[in-house]
C-alpha cells in the first residue's frame, strides 16, 4: 500500500462518512495535522494507528477489516457504496503537480500560521523610485491548498501559494485579462508569520511589453475572522486603499531590500550579480 494510494482511500472513507479531519483527529487522539498528512499522502499511519482507524471504519463498515485498505481503489471504493477517486497525479487546476501530497501536508501544518491579511511593499513600475502597496489575503481552501489574493482595486489576482522544503512558490492571475503572476519567498520562520520576503516575476505593464522581476515584502495587518464572507467584506474594503506609498513611509530596512544594486558593475565591486535574497539578508519573521 503506497503512501499517496492510502491517502486517497482515507479522503474517500472521510467523504463517505461526511466526516472532517478534525473529527477523526479527535476520536482517534491524535494530532488533527497527523490526519492531514495521512490525506496528503505525506505518510502511512504506524502500525498502532492504522489498526485503531481500521476498528473506527469497522464500527460504521461492519465486515471491514485490515486487508481492506490493500483493496485497488475501486474496488474500495464500492465497500462504500461511492465513485472511485480519479487516478494519476493530482491536478492543481489542470497542472499535474506529483509533489501536491507533500505541499497539501505543509499546508496543513502551517495553515493556522499564515492565514491573515497582508499588505505588500514592491517597486512602483509606473512611478519609478516609488514603491506600492497590494492588499491581500491568505486563507485554507477546502481543497487542503493555501488560497492566494493580492490586488489593487478592481484589478485582484488569485490562485495559490504552495509550502515546498520551506520555502513558499505562489502562482496567481488576474481572470480580467488572463495576466499571471509569480513569486518565490523565502524560508518560512517558526510560529505566526509577521513577515514575508522574495522575488515575484510577472509581465511588465509599461508602455513596452516586457517581463519584470523584482523584490517584494509581504506584512501581516490583520488576522482572519473565520467568517468566510465577514472576510470577503473586509477584504473588498482593503482593495479601495491608495496603492501608492507616501513618499518616506517605507521602513528603512525594507527600503534597503528593494534597493540593492546588482549586476556586472555591481559585482566587480563586490556586490551582487543575481537579483537575489540570500538567507542572511532575508526579512522574514514570525511570533512563536
């Protein structure tokens, strides 16, 4: 029984029993986390655990036993009077991502410490030597994945940001115009997150087609109600917001990030060739 095929049957059994993960964290005495990774494909249940979630099934499945869990995916599925689980690697909107499993599991992990609202802090490309600032909002989507938002009044681009060996990679679009926007953050710091720093990458909106990449500095203003719609509200509200920085409000070292040089000059003298964030520069912090 692999790790991804187990996780697949336990979303199933969850489903079937219109059960939350949560539920069953409690009713087994375990950590809710530790179900998240057994439905990410993270990892197997021990031996202990397994037969204690096979007794579980076993009181809502008479029959049910440890053999069962070795059964292919359909025929598991009809012990539940259900449709099999799609086959293949799991999609992120049409993308095959084999490494979804491990990111659902992350997820799960930090989920409760990098929901919030945020304001970025990047290079103004319309006013240069400027800088702007996005709203945005990080949120638990029920498919196990962290939701993305960052927008300037009607324009909201949308999509994901994805825990990978402790770093963060955010793919987005704004629906209006199709436009996609990535970014990479740094390593993520223990306990709530206050701060976010990396390099997002996305298509140029000057008078010239282009591609632009540049530093970028997420901060935690607010945490989320847990009210999904009082938060879409409040959200709404903070896309209204001015996006130009008043000139002198950016903080001195997130001004000192976004201001490095970097280049063939740069680094004949002694500074940096890549535009990059190395870990010592890095701004991230969190609240243990």
């Amino acid at each position: 029984m692999t790790e991804s095929h187990f996780g697949a049957k336990l979303d199933l059994v969850l489903k079937a029993f219109s059960m939350s993960r949560a539920q069953l964290a409690a009713d087994l005495a375990v950590d809710k986390s530790l179900v998240g990774r057994w439905v990410a494909g993270a990892v197997n249940p021990s031996a202990h655990n397994l037969s204690a979630l096979t007794r579980y099934v076993a009181v809502r499945t008479p029959g049910f036993t440890m053999l069962d869990w070795d059964r292919e995916r359909g025929d598991f599925a009809r012990l539940f009077g259900v449709a099999a689980p799609a086959t293949g690697p799991e999609p992120l909107d049409g993308i095959p991502l084999p490494l979804m499993g491990v990111v659902r599991a992350s997820t799960a992990d930090r989920a409760a410490d990098l929901e919030c609202f945020f304001r970025t802090t990047r290079p103004a490309e319309a006013a240069p030597g400027r800088f702007m600032h996005d709203q945005g909002m990080l949120r638990s989507h029920p498919n196990g994945l962290l939701e993305f938002r960052m927008g300037v009044r009607e324009t909201v681009y949308q999509g994901w940001l994805l825990p990978v060996r402790g770093q963060m990679f955010c793919i987005a679009t704004d629906d209006t115009n199709g436009a996609l926007v990535y970014a990479l953050f740094s390593s993520i710091p223990p306990g709530k997150v206050q701060r976010l720093d990396g390099i997002s990458l996305g298509g140029g909106n000057g008078s010239l087609p282009g591609v632009t990449a540049a530093p970028i500095v997420l901060d935690r203003i607010g945490d989320l109600s847990g009210d999904r719609e009082a938060d879409d509200r409040r959200y709404r509200e903070l896309l209204g917001q001015d996006p130009l920085a008043p000139v002198g409000s950016v903080p001195a070292d997130v001004l000192a990030l976004m201001s490095r040089d970097y280049g063939p000059s740069q680094l004949a003298a002694g500074g940096d060739w890549l535009l990059t964030i190395p870990f010592h520069r890095s701004l991230s912090r969190g609240v243990v």
